[in-house]
C-alpha cells in the first residue's frame, strides 16, 4: 500500500513543480462577421390561435388536424340548448312591434276626423261671433259654439300628443326587437365555429363532449405553405436589427444551417421579457416544417474584412489588453462570440499575454 501511495504522490508532485506556461499571441488580419443571437420559434404564416365567443359544449368537429380549409368553413359545432326557440321568440317579438305600427294608423284617422270637426266648430264660431256683433243672436248662443270650439280644438291637441307619443314608443319597441332578433341570430350563429382564414388545422386540443371555455385557445389555424421565424431580441441589441439583414438558422429537427432574412420588426417592447418581437423570412429550398419547432438565430449585423482582431478572452475590462510591459488601452470596433476588432492601441506585432 505505501508503494502504490508514492506513485501516486509522485505525478502530482511533478505537475505542480513545473508550473504553467503562459499563453500569448499577436493580434492578427481576418474577416470579422458580428451578429446577434436569438432564441427562435418556427410559425405557420398568418398563424392565429382562435378562440370562441361563446361557451358551450363541444359537440363534433367537422374537421381533423391537418385537414385544409376555406375561409368561413365550420370547423366544429357547439351545443346551444334552445336555438331554434330564442330566434323565433325573437321574431315574434319582431312581428308584434311591427303590428303595432299599423295601429298607429288608427290614431291618424282620429287626428284627421278632430282636425276636421275643429275647423267646422271654428268656422261656425267665427260666423256666429260676427253676427252677435252685429246684434243678431243671442249671447247664449255665442257661448254655445265656443265652447264646441273649444272642446274639439282640445280633442285634436290630446289626440295628436297621443300618436307622438305612441310613435316614439312603436319606434322604440321596434328597434329593440330588430336588435334583440340580431342578437339571437348571431349567438345562434356563435355555437358554429368557422375559420377566418385558407389555410390547415394545426391543433384541436379539445375532445368531444367537453366544455369549451371563450378563454382558452380552441384551434390553432395557419398557412401549409409559408412559414415564418419568429425571434425575440433583447432591448440592448434591437438598434443594430435592420429589415433586410441575414439571418443564419440552426433547426434543433435539422443538421445543417439555412438562410432567412429579417422580414419585419414588431415596435413594442415586450415589459416581461424586456425584449422586441422580430420576423425572418426563409429562403427557398427549406425542408418540410412545422409550427413549433424550435430553433438558434445568428442576424448578421455587420461584417468586415481584413479586420486586426484578437480572441474576445484576451480583452480585459472590455477596453485593455495584457502586454509583456503591462496593460494598454484600446479601442475595439466589431465582435462576436470568438473574437474582437481592435481599431487602436496595438498592431499585429505586439505580443499579448492572456489574462
């Protein structure tokens, strides 16, 4: 045991005993490319997540996933307890209004009859008042036409405030009704749920018989054939993103790389994940994709050739490096994950020692 105890020893003995050998190099003349990097997720062009407007129970679907569908086709029925029996209610409520209009004509005909009896009471007052002026009849019977007068001018004055009044209300009770039948067309038409746009079903997370709720995401529509990368990029490099720019992307389904470009930035930030919402468009000869997949996004912001640049480990403090006399400032231009420009402070001949 004490034998084997020194051979042991023995190695460890020697390694640290010899010590480490510094590691240096000299700044040296290649093409530098700096990108941003980027989390990504594969989606379906006009992809939406749809959602219903009103509850209920999912009694079939007309359609499976992966199935192509037109824009406005149903998808899947709802259960809605009384359909039929709300939109008639509703059209009864309807035609009553609208009767009720017609009994308007009623007053009308009366409005017109007073109006009529009004002007001859008038007349016959007027007549008679003229005669009494002139001495030729009675002041009994003056007071006699005038108050005839009278009573039908007040008949006409409450009979048209009546058929105002009736007019608002028929206006009132028929417009409400038109709204009311509207209503319960449209909620009878909720429990049928169509696609808004051409396209495939991508997802039908629910089954049969279970209860749709109008928060949850129902299906999952999108193009079959175009395909869009979607990226979220932090606040700190969104100025650098342009519309345009190249885009390398590593499909985690995928070996090899492939080429989109960015194709719109969305303005808003996101508050959570402080972060912007760009799109890349891919070139062509892609692979069969799907939504979903998940994927790395290299944007090439900046490229330049013949570019002095030292390994990014060798910067200190992000403006000095490490000489055989000491530290020394410089000023740096582009990088990326391996590597940095330094635009002042050295050249290529100067020795660096890595920190």
């Amino acid at each position: 045991m004490k034998i084997r105890l020194i051979f042991i020893l023995l190695p460890l003995i020697l390694a640290f005993g010899c010590g480490k050998k510094e590691e240096s190099l000299s700044p040296s003349n290649k093409e530098i490319v700096e990108s941003v990097y980027a989390s990504a997720k594969i989606k379906s062009y006009q992809q939406y997540s749809q959602k219903v407007s009103i509850g209920g129970k999912l009694l079939n679907y007309f359609v499976s996933e992966g199935d192509l569908v037109k824009a406005g086709q149903p998808i899947a029925q709802l259960e809605n307890f009384s359909p039929e029996l709300t939109v008639k209610n509703a059209e009864m409520a309807f035609q009553i209004a609208k009767d009720n209009e017609s009994q308007l004509q009623e007053l009308v005909y009366q409005s017109r009859n007073a109006n009529k009896q009004m002007i001859f009471d008038s007349m016959n007052y007027v007549k008679q008042l003229r005669l009494f002026k002139n001495d030729i009849g009675t002041k009994n019977q003056l007071d006699v036409l005038k108050l005839k007068y009278e009573t039908s001018n007040n008949a006409l004055s409450g009979i048209i405030e009546r058929l105002n009044s009736q007019k608002h209300i028929v206006t009132r009770a028929k417009e409400q009704a038109k709204n009311n039948l509207e209503i319960s067309k449209k909620n009878n038409s909720d429990f049928t749920i169509t696609s808004y746009i051409e396209g495939k079903i991508y997802s039908l997370p629910y089954k049969i018989g279970e209860m749709v709720s109008p928060l949850q995401e129902f299906a999952v529509i999108g193009n079959d054939k175009q395909f869009i990368l979607e990226m979220d990029i932090d606040e700190s490099d969104i100025s650098k993103i342009k519309v345009g720019q190249k885009i390398i992307v590593k499909l985690e389904a995928y070996k090899q790389t492939f080429d989109a470009t960015v194709s719109k930035i969305y303005p808003a930030l996101d508050a959570k994940s402080q972060s912007f919402k760009i799109e890349g468009k891919f070139n062509k000869g892609m692979p069969q994709l799907y939504p979903g997949l998940t994927a790395e996004a290299n944007i090439i912001t900046n490229t330049k050739g013949n570019a002095l640049v030292i390994p990014l480990s060798y910067l200190v403090e992000e403006k000095y490096v490490m000489t055989k006399t000491g530290k020394v400032e410089v000023e740096t231009g582009l990088r990326n994950f391996n590597f940095v420009e330094i635009t002042k402070g050295v050249d290529k001949n100067t020795i660096l020692m890595k920190p």
